[in-house]
C-alpha cells in the first residue's frame, strides 16, 4: 500500500463551483489555518471535483483519482454543516471507501459548534453512510467542532498506524473542551 502520510478532507459540494456556496469554503479555513499558522500537517486536496461530476467519464477517472488518493491517507476529516445532504453527493461514496475499503479513521467535523461532547445527538446531519457506519460500528470515527485546536488533535492522534479511536460515537472530554478554551469549567 501507498505511504500513508495525508489527511483526506471530504465534505458535500453542494453542487456548486462556487467555493462560497458550498462546504468547501471550510476546507479553505482548514488552507489558511496551515498557510497563516505554519501549522505542520499534510492534507491531501481531494477538491478539485466540482465541475467534473456532470460527465460519467469524468466522474470515473475522478472516482479513481480519489481512490489513490485514499490509499495515501492516515485519516479522513469529514466536515459536516448544515447544508450537508444525506445522500446524493460524492461525499457518501468517499464515505463508505474510507471505512469499508481503506479503513481510516475518521474525524467527523461539525461547523457551526464550539463543543461536541454528545454526537448521536447531531446524527440528523450525518450523510445515509456515515449513520450506517457509527450504527453498525464499523467507523472508527471521533466527532468533533470545526476548530482548529480540536482538529489538529484528532489528526496527530487518530491515524491508521496511531491511536486507535476505539469507537464510532467517541468524542473529547469535557476538559479538553475547556482547555482548548471552547467550554468555560
């Protein structure tokens, strides 16, 4: 298998080539956080798709560009918002690749939140495929807010050759919320 050295960040399109009106513009925090801060992790661009979904030809050779690309992944971050649809985007198939295929661990990252300390409680925004996935207990997946302290965290730690998650439904304490400064004691 590939070097198993980048991040792979997955989030709904939305059908959109503008960046403003899709998730991707999350992913584009995630760029300036590495480019501003010098914060030292790799990520793999997996978002160059958005016009080549229309044409099945080109939704094949993209389809296999973003398997290689997962085979090249320690972990997948999945951002998900409020606009994430629960089926019907390449999101779901990049999904269901990462945990029955690949086996990454994944970083499921909610914008819009400043804590996560109860998933389930958020599972009416997950995508068809990842709500199979936490259900049936085959995602390693650690839920967490889109913020950077958080995320950074989760990369470093929860890797395919790192420190197993040990669950679908898992999260960071109430403590580590309050010492990255998102939940007051």
């Amino acid at each position: 298998m590939a070097n198993r050295t980048g991040t792979y960040f997955a989030f709904d399109g939305l059908g959109q080539a503008d960046r403003s009106k899709s998730d991707l513009k999350y992913y584009t925090v995630v760029q300036g956080w590495n480019a501003v801060k010098g914060i030292d992790f790799k990520f793999v661009n997996s978002h160059e798709k958005a016009s080549a979904v229309r044409d099945t030809s080109k939704l094949e050779t993209l389809k296999a560009s973003i398997r290689l690309r997962l085979a090249a992944s320690k972990n997948m971050v999945v951002i998900i918002s409020s606009d994430t649809r629960k089926s019907g985007s390449l999101l779901s198939w990049e999904i269901e690749k990462a945990v029955d295929h690949y086996e990454l661990p994944l970083i499921v990252a909610y914008a819009g939140y400043t804590s996560i300390l109860d998933p389930s409680a958020l599972s009416s925004r997950w995508p068809g495929t990842l709500a199979t996935r936490i259900s049936n207990e085959t995602a390693q997946a650690i839920h967490i807010p889109f913020k950077k302290d958080a995320m950074l965290e989760a990369i470093r730690r929860f890797t395919v050759s790192g420190e197993a998650i040990g669950g679908s439904l898992v999260t960071f304490t109430k403590q580590a919320h309050i010492d990255w400064g998102y939940l007051t004691g």
